[in-house]
C-alpha cells in the first residue's frame, strides 16, 4: 500500500476545493491500495475514446465522469457491453444527450472507458470517519440491493481478519456468498482483505472522509472493484 502517493493525491484534490473524488481518482486510491480494479482510462473526446477502447479491447464499459453526479445509473451515465467503435460513438452521444435532460447544469469531466469483467457476486464495502465513533467500515450484499434491503453490517476500524470474516458472516445474504442453491463458493479471503485494506486508508489518511466500493464483484478466486466514490473533509 502506497500511503504517501494516496496523502498526496487526496491531499491535492482538497487543496484545490474538490468535495469528492470522481470514479478514476477513487479507483486510483484503490489501486495504490493493491485493491484489484478493471483497465481503464479517461477520454476527453471521440478520438481518445476510440484509441482507449483498442488498447483496452472490446466489450467494455463506457461510464459518464462529472463531480456532480454521484449515481451515474440513474441519468443514464453507464453503458456496458459494448461491442465496437460504432456503439461506442451513439452511447457516448447518448450519455451526453441525457445528461442535458436530467442535469443540465452538471460538469462533465470525460468519459471513462474500462474493459467489462466476467459477472460474479456483488458485495459493497465502505469505510468512513463518524464524527461520533471515528473511522467505522461496513460490509454487505452489492449493487441496487443494499439500498432495499439494508443488510449491512459495521465495525470501529482498523479491523482484523477475524472481525472481517464475522462481518460476513453477519449479513441475511451471506449464503449468496457460499454456494447457495447451486452457486460457487465465492472468495471469502479476498473480500476480508479488501475490508481490512478500505479500513486502514481511511483511518490512516487526513482529508478522506469516505469511501465506498459498489459493487466488489467476488469470484471463486480473487475480487475486482468496478465502481467506487470517495469524499473528502
């Protein structure tokens, strides 16, 4: 873990007023955190687009990247799947059309262009400063369902291996995780190492306030972040 690289990069947004970290920046975080994250890069235009898409190789994701817009989802700022050039160049004009309709006034910084992982389990992990408790992390079942259902579970950070599997085993969705009704046993390990690597940047790192993966997807072996926010204070 890099945490004079992560001080400084957090450190620089908040001296220039930034409140949040877009995705790439939270994903750099991440990174420098040996937390797996897909291929990507940011393309400012169509011409960029296209050169990052062959690098990267199709199907990818296309997703929209503004400070202004934190579930990019519901303004229709994702794309996944796509195939070539051609449905790149309509979903990125799309994006664009329907950000002037849901929010006209939000600043579009680029467009991220990241390659598209195989599906697996969803689990959301995060970590923020609690002006009561301190640095708190929490654990539960990923994607749209942890907004319905509100299976989550928390401890005080820094935590250890024992506590991040007990937080696992807390949630009503675990068995999703254990080979429920025909499914694989997912990686446990892995997400009790991205629990206890989320904890420690931010206990340890002045100025991040938050921080959240949604969705880790969790496979037989290893974990991959593919969305992820920061905020800072």
């Amino acid at each position: 873990m890099d945490k004079r690289e992560i001080a400084r990069l957090v450190k620089e947004a908040f001296s220039i007023g930034k409140k949040t970290l877009v995705e790439p920046e939270a994903k750099e975080v991440l990174r420098l955190s040996s937390i797996p994250v897909p291929r990507f890069q940011v393309a400012k235009d169509m011409n960029a687009a296209i050169e990052a898409a062959l690098d990267i190789g199709y199907p990818l994701v296309l997703k929209l990247v503004s400070p202004d817009i934190t579930h990019k989802s519901d303004v229709g700022g994702v794309a996944l799947g796509i195939k070539d050039a051609k449905e790149l160049e309509e979903m990125w004009s799309q994006m664009i059309l329907n950000v002037a309709e849901e929010n006209p006034v939000a600043m579009i910084e680029g467009f991220l262009i990241e390659e598209m992982v195989p599906k697996g389990a969803e689990v959301i992990i995060g970590a923020i400063k609690d002006e009561q408790f301190g640095p708190v992390v929490m654990f539960g079942i990923g994607g749209i369902a942890v907004e319905l259902m509100k299976d989550v579970s928390f401890r005080l950070a820094p935590i250890s291996r024992e506590e991040a599997f007990e937080m696992m085993g807390e949630v009503k969705g675990f068995p999703l995780l254990t080979g429920f009704r025909g499914g694989t046993f997912k990686d446990l390990g892995a997400i009790a190492d991205t629990l206890i690597k989320l904890a420690e940047i931010v206990s340890e790192t002045d100025g991040l306030k938050e921080l959240e993966i949604n969705p880790l997807i969790v496979y037989e072996k290893g974990a991959i972040a593919v969305d992820a926010r920061a905020v800072l204070g």
